[in-house]
C-alpha cells in the first residue's frame, strides 16, 4: 500500500491510496480561495487522519469545503474528520442514499479497522453543477450520473485540464456499476472524454491520462456482449459470469466485480427502457461475488 500527495498543477494535488482496490480510495486537494476543498475523504478514521495531516502539510489551512463524489462509504466516512468546520457538498441525490447505506459497507468487512465514523451527511447539494473559486481559475463540480451510481460528480478544473472523476472511472481496478448503469457509465465516459483532460484522477488506482476513459469504456463494452450471450441464453447474472472469459481484465484488480456488473447489464438488457440506476438486489449480488472470488474479496482499507 502506498500513499502519496501528488502536485499535478498549481494548487492541484491527487492523494492516492495505491493499489485501489475495494474500500481503498483516492482523494483531491485543491487550493480554494476560502481554503482547501477536499475530494472525497477516506473509508477508515485512520486513513481520514492520515488524509488531513497530508492536506495540513501543505500549510493552506483548514479544510473549508469537501466534495463527495457519490455515496459510497469509501468516499465519504472520513467526513467526520473534516465536519465540523468543513461544508459537505454533494449531488440532490446523495443525502438519501447515504442515509439507505449507513454504515452497511463495514458489514460486508468487519474485520477493517473502521474506527468511530458518525455519517456526516452533506450540507449543501446541486442538480447539475456548482462552480467553487481556487486561489488560481475555478473547480466545476459536474453531475454526470447516474454511472458509477445515481449520485455521480465530478472536479473538473478546466485550465490545467485535470479531472477528478471519483468511480467512474477506475485506473488498474475492475468498473463497477452494480449500483448505477452500464448505459450511464459509457455516456459519463463519453462527455468526460469531451472535456479533453490531460490528467485523469480516478477514484481507485495510479493517477493516469485520459486513456484510463477508453480503458473502462473497452471493459464496459465488453461486459456488454457478456451480458448479451447470457440473457438470450436465459442464465443468471453469477451463470454468465462463470462462463464469460475476462481475458486481459482478469489483471484488474477485484475481477469478481464481474459479478455485480452482470447483474446490472442483464437488468438493463431485459428491460430497456427503465430507469438508469434503478435499485438492485446489492446484497444478494455481493453475495453471488463472493462465492464467485470463492471467499470474501480482499480488502486493503
Ligand atoms: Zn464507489
């Protein structure tokens, strides 16, 4: 596991948690003109900690504002460390979703060190885009869900050119859209690649190039066609996953999310039509990859 704050621009700063897999997430610092503006905060206390002593290095202050990416725990359990005094901004969609989830993510991993997280749950939402102001140019939050899940956004700092895309896009490590939509994620993917980043921070995984959004349209296309040759066979999502051939994606990291994302393509497939992002059976699907990965998926966080 490595940890590093990375200077990508001025002002501009990736925190990244290397390998990325399940739970172990990036965030981004950004210098704003009333003080730091965090992306995204950590799963654990102690990795929340060791996210504010990196922002405190830097000597800009106390983190004014946080913005989370989308619900997920991964993203934004460590707001406890940040709020108070920090505002919390976040998508319309997030406050309920994050109110659905609790702290359900510690279950599924009881093993992790959590530490004391009380929800923090955001202070100030928006439906399609808020514009914050940095020391140097502005940072636009963007909606750009539902993809990874209903609630996606993403900082987008046009002058440099680098994009904080949160999960939906992943950089070493398996998409995952069990809680949002395969349609949605390739036209995220696709505005995204519009944008003309130079430098592209994925919510898991090495920081890359826009590259990284052609690596996880290929993966999403493919799950496609996998998705296809099942439902006009009439198998289950998990009897399509363990006939389907990951090929070059079994490198990623925690390939069972196959397994999950299945069951959203098969959704999507078999009723076109219905809403993008409309809930699924997470828990049974969660389920269905362990036994698929033959024990509970590794968890670094
Ligand atoms: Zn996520």
């Amino acid at each position: 596991m490595t940890t590093a704050l990375t200077e990508l621009a001025d002002g501009a700063y990736a925190y990244t948690q290397e390998p990325g897999g399940w739970c172990v997430s990036n965030a981004g610092v950004l210098c704003g003109r009333d003080g730091p503006i965090l992306i995204d905060t950590a799963a654990t206390i102690s990795r929340a900690h060791a996210l504010r002593d990196a922002v405190e290095s830097l000597g800009k202050g106390t983190v004014r504002y946080v913005v989370n990416t989308h619900h997920h725990g991964d993203h934004i359990f460590g707001n406890c460390a940040f709020s108070p005094p920090a505002t919390v901004i976040a998508h319309d969609a997030a406050p309920a979703e994050i109110q659905k989830a609790g702290l359900g993510l510690q279950s599924l991993w009881p093993d992790v060190q959590w530490g004391e997280v009380s929800l923090v749950e955001p202070h100030v939402t928006f439906s399609d885009q808020l514009d914050l102001e940095l020391v140097s140019g502005t940072v636009q939050l963007l909606f750009v869900g539902p993809a990874h899940t209903t609630n996606d956004v993403v900082a987008w700092l046009p002058e440099p050119r680098v994009l904080f895309a949160g999960d939906v896009a992943m950089s070493g490590v398996t998409p995952f859209v069990l809680m949002g939509s395969v349609a949605g994620s390739l036209r995220a993917l696709a505005r995204l690649r519009g944008l003309g980043a130079r430098t592209v921070v994925c919510g898991h995984g090495k920081v890359s190039g826009p590259e990284v959004l052609d690596d996880n349209e290929e993966y999403l296309r493919w799950l496609l066609d996998v998705a296809r040759f099942g439902v006009e066979r009439g198998w289950t999502p998990l009897e399509t996953a363990h006939r389907a051939d990951l090929g070059a994606f079994a490198k990623l990291l925690d390939p069972e999310r196959i397994v999950g994302n299945l069951h959203r393509a098969h959704a999507e497939l078999t009723a076109p039509g219905s809403q993008l992002g409309a809930e699924l059976p997470v828990r049974t699907a969660f389920e269905e990859m362990v036994d698929f990965n033959g024990g509970l998926p590794r968890c670094d966080a």
